[in-house]
C-alpha cells in the first residue's frame, strides 16, 4: 500500500481553517447554543421526574448554572435577548420543583421564596409561586402559612381567572375545615357554589359541613345545588357528544364517572347521616325523586345504593328484590348492576344465573375487576381451580391492589398445593393491610402445610397477639408443639385453648389423654367427665371416666361408669370386659356379663 501523505506530514492549512471558523462564531451564536442547552436539560430533567427525581435534581441545577452563565455571557457581550427573564424563572422554578420531589421540603421553601423576591412585581407568576408555597406549607401541616400564601395568591388573580380562583378558594375552604373552622370553611364554600361555575367538589365539601353542622335543610339546598352542576351530563336522550364536555380533568368518560360517583356519595351521606335509624329509607326516597324529576340518570346508582345499605342492615330480602327489580326494567344493564346481580345469585347458590350475569359485566367491559373476581369465585366453588386462578390473576393485572383478588387467589394455589406461591401472595397482602388476622391465618397454614413449622410457628404467634381470645388458634399452636415433641409447650397452649373455649371436646380429650400419661388422674376425670357432658353418647368418654376413677382405686364408681357405657351400648366387647374385671373385685356377680361376653364373640348377641 502507498500512503497517502508522507510521514510525519500535517496539513497544517486544514488547521488553520478550524481555528478560523472557530473564532468566527459570535456571541449571538454562543448565547443560542446556551438557550439550547438549557431548554435541553430542562427537557430531560422533567422526563426524569417521575422515574428518577435525584438524576433530575441534578439535571435541574445544571441548568441553573447554564442560566448563569448565559447571563454572564451576554452581560460581557453586551447583548440583549428576548424572553430571558422567562428563561431564567422557567429553570429556577423548575429547579424548586424538584427539590420537592425528592423531598427536601427546606431547599424548595427557599428557592420559592427567593423566586419571591426576584419576581415580586410579576403578578401572574407570583401566584404561581405562593400557589406551590401553600401547596408545601400543607404537607407539613404548617397551615398558617399555607392559608397565608393561598390568600395572597387570590388577592393577586384576575377576576378572569375564574376556575384558578374558585380552585384556589376551595384549597383555603378545605385548610379551615382541617384545622377545626367550619363557619369560615363553609363560607369559602358558599361563595364558589352560589357562581354560576360552581364546580362540584366544592358543593360536596360544603355539603359535608352542613352535614357535619346536622343542618338538615341546608345540606338538601346543597346537593340540590350539586344536581343542578353540569346537568349536561347525566340528562337521559341526548347523545353523547351533547352529554360530555372535556376539561383539564380527563376525558368524558371519567368527568361522568367521577361525577356520578360524587352525586352518590352525596346521597348517601345524607341518607345515613341526617336520617334517624328508622327513617333512613325516608332520605333515599327523597333523594331519587329529586333525581327523577330532574330525569337523572343516576336514579339505578341511587337504587343500587339503597339496596347495598339493606345489606348491611341484614335486610337481605328488600336488598334482593330491589336488585331482582333491575332485571326487569327497561334500562341499559351497567357492569355494575349485572356484578351485582351475579354476587347476589352467587350467595344464593344460583351459580348458572351468577354466570350469566358476570358474563354481561364482562361483556361490557372486560377489565371490570370485581367481575372477573366474580367469575373465578363461580369456578372456585366447582373446583375448577387452574381457571379460577387465571381470572384472579387477571383482576390483579387490572387492579393490583383488588383485596379479594389477592386473597382469593392465595386459596386458590392453597387447593393446589402451590404453597409458596401462596405464601408469596398472602405475604404481599399482609404488607397492604399489616395484622389482617385472615391473612396471618393462611401464612400460617400454608407454611405448616408446606412443612415449615417452624415458620408456621412465627405466623401463629403472630396471630395469637392480634387475637388473644381465639381458642382455635391456641388449638392449632398446641397441635404444633405436639407434633415436634415439645410436650410442655403443646400442654400450654391446649389448656390455654380449653379455658377459651371449654366446650371443644377435641381438646378436652387432648388434655385428659395428657395428663393420664403423666398420671395425674383426679384432672384426668375431671375433662373426661367434661367431655361426657359434652357428648352424653359416646362410649368412649364414659370408659375413660370408669378407668381413672379405677386407677385412684375408686373401685365403685369405677363400675358404675361401666354400667353406663353397657346401657348404652350393651354390645361393647371392652366395656364388658372391665365390668367382668371389676364386678370381681367387688365380689359381684358377674354371670349376666359373662354370658353377653360369649354371645358378642359368637356374633349372636
């Protein structure tokens, strides 16, 4: 090969060309390359915010340097750029967000107030800043100066910023209700409900505090108020462009489904909370006029409600017609409504009909997670267990954190044998509600089931102090103990579970059975005794009290238990035995037994 330039050669011309160029670029093009940086890293760091807040902190403080110096750089050049306040406010800004989401509540405090002072003139932005101020005052429950910076926020909005205001006011309504100021919270309320573009949360807090006041004609003012808020939205006959309107808050299905949830929450704490016990059903037929008359089509939610309330109640024969009643009406059966249909037909046993209706559920919508947990209930009770499995598995993926899902499913590998993975399950739910005396239950179970009992150990202790008084569990402890030869511990915990519940005959004879073998007979009699009241038929009680009082030479008594045992089942080989023994001793005779005796090993008894 040839080179192409001689060694050791350098074109230093080519050189001397970069230097140039390099040199050439200006100042202009110097500060729109800082610009540049800094939108970047501005960029990145809000990507960062969620996924790795610390790395975005880091980004967001680079960005303040660049800020610097581009500041610098135009100060030394003389140059003037448009929009570099904005620039320098957008990072600075950005920068005490960040410092709260990595929880250093004192840096983002001192960069707000810095931002404070360098910006005061500036209106628009002074609000935004007092608005994250309060925002942070209230996480730490320093609602003074919450209240403060919310109030001089609003001072400084314009009376076109109507929805920042009414926000804003809402927030203030909502601090003075927390720190015990209702009269002043219901005002803050009042003045945003009686605006023509009231919104809906801040009528339900009001309602809350007339409630809360037990000012029963103001609270119906009140949700009256809430049905006339956005009534576009719930008006039957119209089409759905019509029914929806789009705001920041989502889309409209859930502008309807917050606001239906909402207006129902409203009703029923009317319901329960102004209406004594026994009018209760007074305030729901209040409610659903109202609603009919405004042809609302939240009137089945309210039907719905009702009959969910004659369920707690234990009225569960109005619950079920009402929700039969649905099946009947000429109405559009929601998800809702078919789930509960099917779990109602499911306690009563109509698994076919329970099928049906959470195959409508699903049918209107598949991720409806208390559908699919009904339907793997309706499997699990076939025991069709590898697809009640799927379905619970799938509500999770719907929901991760669905109770009953969770739960279902660690039953489930539990039927299968899967017991780590049960554990697994049962394991993560006791980090969602810690000391569930269910859930410490089956670990429990599982690990014994598993063969770990050691472990069973640790999960049932742990249950015993959650429910001291539960004489099952003692039972199970004892059972435990017993079974790895640790006599004194498994005597405990059974005569601890027999002084809970001293009606349980399998633990009665545990003891009795225990203390035969370490001859302590007077309390041997004593729970066979127990356990012949108990169970006034079975022989063997009786047999057992007839030996003991036998083994403390009470010879008499011994033989008459016997002659119980015979009255009541004469053909029993062992009971005519000791009553052959024991009439001896006495110098009875014994003839009668001897002769049932030959006939029973005959077989012609």
């Amino acid at each position: 090969m040839t080179a192409v330039s001689g060694a050791g050669y350098q074109d230093k011309t080519a050189k001397r060309n970069r230097e140039k160029k390099q040199k050439t670029i200006s100042p202009q093009e110097t500060s729109r390359k800082l610009q540049k940086q800094i939108l970047q890293l501005i960029e990145e760091s809000a990507s960062l915010v969620d996924e790795d807040p610390f790395l975005g902190l880091d980004k967001a403080k680079e960005a303040v340097d660049k800020v610097q110096d581009l500041s610098d750089h135009c100060q030394e050049h003389s140059i003037t750029i448009l929009k570099t306040n904005d620039l320098t406010f957008t990072t600075k800004f950005h920068l005490a967000v960040l410092y709260e989401k990595n929880g250093m509540n004192h840096e983002a405090i001192e960069a707000y107030s810095s931002l404070l002072k360098e910006y005061k003139h500036e209106a628009n932005l002074v609000v935004r800043i007092r608005v994250n101020l309060g925002n942070l005052y209230c996480q730490q429950r320093r609602f003074k100066e919450a209240l403060k910076n919310y109030q001089m926020a609003m001072d400084q909005t314009t009376r076109d910023e109507k929805a920042l205001r009414f926000r804003i006011q809402r927030t203030i309504g909502n601090i003075l209700n927390e720190i015990g100021q209702l009269s002043e919270a219901i005002l803050e309320y009042e003045a945003i409900s009686v605006n023509s573009e009231a919104d809906l949360e801040a009528c339900f807090n009001l309602l809350l505090c007339h409630v809360q006041n037990g000012n029963i004609a103001k609270s119906k003012q009140t949700f009256l108020r809430m049905l006339t808020i956005n009534k576009p939205l719930y008006k039957k006959g119209q089409s759905s462009k019509q029914k929806h309107v789009d705001t920041d808050e989502g889309g409209p299905d859930t502008i309807l489904q917050k606001t239906t949830v909402t207006l129902v929450t409203a009703a029923r704490v009317i319901c329960s909370q102004l209406y004594p016990d026994e009018q209760w059903k007074e305030g729901y037929m209040w409610v659903k006029e109202e609603a009919k008359m405004r042809k609302m089509s939240i009137v089945n939610q309210i039907d719905l409600s009702l009959a969910l309330e004659h369920l707690k109640r234990g009225n569960y024969n109005e619950a079920t017609n009402i929700m039969k009643s649905f099946e009947t009406k000429d109405i559009e059966m929601t998800a809702d409504i078919a789930t509960n249909l099917s779990f109602l037909y499911f306690l009563e046993g109509d698994f076919a009909i329970a099928d049906e209706y959470v195959e409508l559920a699903l049918s209107s919508n598949r991720f409806n997670a208390k559908a699919l947990v009904n339907k793997g209930n309706s499997l699990f009770v076939v025991e069709k267990y590898e697809q009640a499995k799927e379905l619970y598995l799938e509500a999770m993926g719907v929901d991760p954190t669905h109770y009953e899902a969770m739960f279902n499913l660690g039953l489930t590998c539990t039927r299968l044998g899967q017991y780590q993975e049960a554990l697994q399950v049962f394991g993560r739910l006791n980090t969602i509600s810690t000391n569930d005396v269910n859930v410490l239950y089956h670990i429990g179970s599982a690990n014994e089931q598993n063969g770990n009992e050691r472990d069973a150990l640790k999960w049932f202790n742990v249950l015993s102090a959650c429910a001291p008084t539960d004489a099952r569990i003692m039972h199970r402890i004892g059972s435990i103990h017993s079974d790895q030869g640790d006599d004194g511990q498994s005597l405990h915990f059974h005569a601890e579970s027999n002084r809970l519940e001293p009606w349980n005959v399998d633990v009665v004879g545990f003891l009795a059975i225990a203390y035969v073998k370490n001859e302590v007979y007077e309390k041997a009699l004593d729970l066979f005794q127990k356990a012949a009241i108990i169970q006034p038929n079975e022989v063997n009680w009786i047999l057992m009290c007839g030996s003991s009082c036998r083994k403390l030479g009470r010879i008499e008594e011994s033989f008459e238990y016997y002659l119980k045992a015979n009255n009541i089942e004469p053909e029993n080989k062992e009971c005519l035995r000791y009553l052959i023994r024991t009439g001896k001793d006495l110098g009875k005779d014994t003839r009668h037994f001897e002769d049932a005796m030959l006939r029973v090993d005959v077989g012609s008894f």
